[in-house]
C-alpha cells in the first residue's frame, strides 16, 4: 500500500483558514493532501494558498473548459479519504 491519499473540500466560512493549518499538518505526516475549493471558500483563502501548502493542483471548478477534462472524476478515482 502507497502513502495516504486525502481530497479535503473547503467550503466557505472562517474554518476555511483552519484548512490550511490542516493541510500543513497532513504533509508534514507524508499524506498526500489534494484541495477542492468552493467559490465561497475562495472569498476566505486563495487556490495558490491551498496548492502552495498541498504541492499539488488546487480544483476551483467541477470542468476544466482548458484541459476538455472533469476533474471531480480525476480526484474521486485518485484519492483513498
């Protein structure tokens, strides 16, 4: 079995800031930590916020008009929790 997968979906509201304490700490255990953000949690934390602590990319938008891609079928299938 691989490292640990996490999807952590970030709704909006003040524990949106809580997240990126979240994100910091499930990284510094080695788990793999990918972010959802909705457009109300964006008014509380940027998506380079999120990717910057996460290294990865940070999903704002269920299609990705750029890629011709759904990235919620992306994320579902490569993540454990």
């Amino acid at each position: 079995m691989g490292p640990a997968r996490v999807t952590l979906i970030i709704g909006g509201g003040i524990a949106a800031y809580k997240a990126l304490d979240l994100i910091r700490r499930l990284k510094e255990r080695h788990i793999h930590v990918r972010c959802v953000l909705t457009k109300a949690a964006q008014q509380f934390v940027t998506p380079l916020a999120a990717s910057a602590l996460s290294h990865e990319r940070c999903y704002t938008d269920l299609f990705d008009a750029r890629a011709n891609s759904m990235p919620a079928i992306f994320v579902s299938r490569t993540t454990a929790i």
